[in-house]
C-alpha cells in the first residue's frame, strides 16, 4: 500500500519540496503544446542553437547562487525553474543518459535507482580505475509497468527526468506527477535521446547541454568544464583523422536473436546518435524513406536491407554484450543468411556492434570509440581513443580545475 502522502518528510528534503514550487507553473510546459512563463527565456524556450561539440560555457550561470553560498536554482525545460536550498543527496533518474551524467559529476553514492537496469551501460565503468556503480543495487523503477509507489519508497530529493516522459511513455497523469512533485521531490530533465515523439514541442537539450544544467543541480561546475574540455580535445583529434570518403550506416535493432528482421533507428539529433554525427557518417535508412522505430515505424527484414544496401551495419543492443556474443549471434548469422549475405556490410566486414541507446558523457566516450573502429578500422584500428585514467580523474575528483 503506497505511503500516506501526508507524512513528516526529512528535514533535507524540505528545501526541495517547497523550494521548488517556483517551477510548478511550468511542470508540464509543452505536454499539450503550450507554454508557460517559467519557460519563456530566449534561452530555455528557443530552437536550440548550439552544437553538441559545446565548450565550457562562459556565459551567467541560470543558478541565482551557488550551493555553497546559500540557495540557488535551475531553469530547464519542460519544468522551468527549480529552487534549491542545497545540493540533492538522493536522486534519481529514469533513463541511462542521466544517470550516466550523475556518475561523471561523483554523485554515483546518490544514486538510487533507474527505469531499467539492463539500459544503464554501468560495465563500461569498469574500465575506469576507482569508478564502480553496481546496477543490481539500484531499485529498477520498471515492474511490469512504473507505479508511483517506487517512488515514495525510494524517497530521493531528486527526481531527473522529465515529467512528459513519463506521461506519454509510462501513462501516467498529470495529477500523478504533481502529486509525486510535491510530496515527494521536484523533477529536472528533459526528453532528448530521440527527437521524434510528437509530444516534445518545447526546447531540447544537446548531451552537453542536459549534461551542463544536471551539473548546476549537483554545484558541481568543475567537474563539468573538466569533462566538455576534454571532450572536446577528443573529438577535434578524432575529426582531424576522419578519411574524406564518408559511409552510409544503417542503424538497427533485432527484433529478436539471431535476427530476422530489425526495428530502424535513423541518425537524427537526439543524444542517442550523438558518436554518429561526431563521425560524420551519412544515413542510408533516411536516404531511402524508412521511418525510424521510435516514431512508430515498422520492422525492416533483409530484402528491404539489400535494396537500401548500407556501406556499414550498426546492430544496437542494450546490455552488455561480448565480442563473442555478437560474432555468433549477429555476424555469422548475418554471413550464413541466403539474403543478409548479399549485403555489401556482409560482405565487407562492416557490420559491427552499435551500442546503447542512453548515453551520458562517459559511455559516450566509449560508445564514440567503438564507431570509430567499427567504421574506420583502417584509421582507428584497435586504438584507445581517449584516457581512462583522466576520466576517472574526473569523476572522483583527482583533478586541477
């Protein structure tokens, strides 16, 4: 039975819970195609503008003031303005890109939950020396469905994500998400893997960008500049040794294993195709009309592949997956198949694991770095394209701001 909602909350939680009633008025800015005044700056409420190659800002902060100096708040899209008296000890995301975020701004003790285990890339943080977060530990907000009841239960001062997500994707009210709101903890995220839900009509966020306003939540300015930084010298030297011929990819689900037919993701400018646009590649599926999965387009089987006929195959599966997995369940099926054999990637050697859907800047870093050896082994071969250890750095604080 869920909580009573009229309950004593703890003392660290009242800063958010009054706090944020400033942002109320633009909760659901855009759930039905409007607007509010909380969201109505040049800066929140605008088409975006900027680049997901963002450098450190130079601009005002929107927070009023640090946390260490007293209170202070965040603007962003859809909810407006969020107040803070202090900085959130407990939180939680729904999806792997904000959590990601979280964990590179050392907030991964916090951390107490996430909409599905198997979506947040936590193994890749093995490869970070004194970055652990074990997934299992983490409260899977998914149980056949997302009651509100986890969400008293896990009691965080945080809530990242955004509230039309969970209307229109987990079907729940608006009723429900302010009752969650005030009872529990504000919301601060905003919708930005795809662009493709119809929904959305309001500001989105690049990866930087989100990335940037989840830092102002936590005060945690230096991690982030540290992190874009870096980001950006990573990404200048990949471009500069990009070759000028650019492939065509194909961006693809299984509908099941070994595949006989997959569910389309186009190249578009959500944050889930982020280390595509950053490797300059074309995107054959949209070049011939195919409508992307995530905005209600069907499944594709291999006579469809072979008349679009890819350069590349990006095969995306969540979870962690093995190299040998993937040779024995993708590839070789894909080599032994009447029709998928025919296909110039088959028949080349360029089809190659694509990844998770939800990245935040790290798994980005790692999730960049296999594109680019699945794309162009000849220039990137089995190179480490960035420093584990300057990343762990970053996220455990070992580092000159």
């Amino acid at each position: 039975m869920r909580p009573d909602p009229a309950r004593e909350r703890r003392t660290r939680r009242e800063y958010l819970k009054y706090g944020s009633l400033v942002g109320a008025a633009g909760l659901l800015s855009g759930c039905l195609g409007g607007s509010s005044s909380a969201d109505s700056t040049a800066t929140d409420a605008g088409e975006e503008t900027a680049a997901d190659t963002t450098a450190p800002s130079t601009a005002a902060s929107d927070s009023a003031e640090s946390a260490n100096g007293g209170s202070y708040s965040v603007r962003m899209a859809p909810v407006g303005e969020v107040a803070f008296e202090s900085v959130p000890e407990r939180w939680v995301p729904y999806t792997g890109d904000y959590a990601d975020m979280g964990v590179a701004l050392g907030q991964a003790d916090g951390l107490a939950g996430i909409g599905v285990r198997a979506r947040f890339g936590t193994h890749h943080y093995d490869g970070l020396p004194g970055v652990d977060v074990d997934a299992e530990s983490l409260t899977q907000l998914w149980q056949d469905g997302t009651g509100k009841e986890v969400f008293y239960e896990l009691d965080a001062d945080l809530h990242v994500v955004d509230p039309n997500f969970i209307i229109h994707r987990l079907g729940w009210s608006e009723a429900d998400v302010e009752e969650i709101r005030e009872n529990v903890a504000p919301f601060l995220g905003n919708t930005g893997f795809t662009r493709v839900y119809d929904w959305h009509s309001y500001r989105y966020y690049s990866l930087y960008e989100a990335f940037e306003k989840l830092a102002e939540a936590f005060d945690e300015r230096e991690r982030y500049e540290a992190f874009a930084a870096y980001h950006d010298e990573i990404l200048a030297d990949v471009r500069s040794r990009l070759p000028s011929a650019t492939p065509e990819l194909a961006v693809l689900y299984p509908a099941g294993m070994p595949p006989e037919s997959f569910y389309p993701y186009l190249i578009g400018e959500g944050t889930q195709s982020k280390q595509w646009r950053d490797l300059g590649v074309d995107d054959a599926l949209a070049a011939h009309g195919v409508t992307d999965a995530q905005a209600g387009g069907g499944t594709i089987d291999y006579e469809t592949l072979l008349e679009i006929d890819p350069d590349a195959i990006a095969v995306r599966i969540q979870g962690e997956i093995t190299d040998a997995y993937f040779e024995e369940n993708v590839v070789s099926h894909l080599e032994s198949h009447d029709v998928a054999s025919e296909l110039t990637a088959v028949r080349e050697g360029r089809v190659f694991y694509g990844g998770l859907t939800y990245q935040g800047p790290i798994i980005h870093l790692f999730q960049l770095e296999t594109a680019a050896r699945g794309l162009y082994p000849d220039v990137f071969g089995g190179e480490e394209l960035f420093d584990r250890q300057r990343v762990a750095d970053i996220v455990t604080g070992d580092f000159e701001p």
